[in-house]
C-alpha cells in the first residue's frame, strides 16, 4: 500500500528554510514514509493516538498516520531543541 503524503503549510515552510544538504535528506525520509509509515526508527509520540516522529540527523518530523484513507499528513518539520515546544 502506497500512503499520499500531505504537508501542513506550516510544515512546508518550515521544511523550506532548512539548509539545503539537510532538505534533500528530509525529503529522501519523507518519500521513504510513502510504503512504510511505521518503518524502524520511528517513534510514537506519548499522549497522542497517532502522532509519530522521525529523526533525521538533528531534526525530526512529527507526523500523523490515518491508515482508513491512507494518508501521512507531515505537522512539523524542526530542529529537535524546537520541535517539541
């Protein structure tokens, strides 16, 4: 099964003004995402029914999983000293 992958235009923006070199290796996590959500490596965040994160380097996207339609709507894209706040 091939998940549709969805940006919360904060997200987006926040993908956007990372550097470079770090982009390209979000956005190779973020397709990988696509045909395994629940890949080794992510984590559940505590006190949420569906929210995952996963670390790439010194960031981490928090995620959400709706596997009814088959959609990971991408929440956060930060730097994991900001991502929790």
């Amino acid at each position: 099964m091939i998940y549709r992958i969805l940006f919360k235009p904060s997200a987006f923006k926040q993908g956007k003004k990372l550097p470079k070199k770090i982009q390209s290796k979000i956005r190779e996590a973020i397709d990988k995402l696509k045909t395994e959500p629940r890949k080794i490596g992510c984590k559940k965040l505590r006190g949420t029914n569906n929210l995952y994160r996963v670390r790439v380097g010194d960031y981490r996207i928090v995620y959400e999983i709706e596997d009814d339609r088959l959609i990971i709507l991408v929440l956060k894209i930060a730097h994991r000293k900001d991502i929790y706040r």
